[in-house]
C-alpha cells in the first residue's frame, strides 16, 4: 500500500491525455507502449506525483514514487481518491 499526502490531489489516471493539474500519473508498460515515455507530457500538463515501475529522474515540482507493481497502485490510490467520505 503506498502511503501518500492526497491533499489537493483531484484524478489519478494512467492516459498522460487526461492529466490535469493536481494529478497523479501512473505510467504503466503496456503490451503495446510504455507509460513510461509519457511522464513529461503528464508533468507538463501539471500532474504532481508520479508512480513508475523504472527510475526516472525526478523534477524538483514533482514527486516520483518508484513502485513494484504500478497497476496495483492505481487500482489502490483511485479507490482512496474516489471513495465517498
């Protein structure tokens, strides 16, 4: 379980076309392409936090969460995001 500050933090996607600001992008390798070549479009389209399965250097604005299993953690951080409260 990944154990993060979601202040301010609005969408979680995993489609780099659909971050706003104050997101988290997930950058998932796909059988077909690799979120992972997409974490500067996501940062500049204003997500804050990354979760990657590779290392990425990071960006002073950005918080980079390096993780096992990237799928797992959307499926684990949207559940928090989302749940009514």
């Amino acid at each position: 379980m990944i154990n993060i500050n979601l202040d301010n933090i609005n969408h979680i996607t995993s489609d780099s076309r659909n971050v706003t600001a104050n997101s988290i992008f997930v950058a998932i390798l796909g059988l077909k392409d690799d979120g992972h070549k997409y974490i500067e479009n996501a940062i500049a389209k204003g997500c804050r936090i990354i979760i990657c399965s590779s290392t990425f250097a990071p960006h002073t604005d950005v918080k980079f969460i390096q993780v096992d299993e990237p799928r797992i953690a959307l499926s684990e951080l949207a559940a928090k995001i989302y749940s009514p409260q």
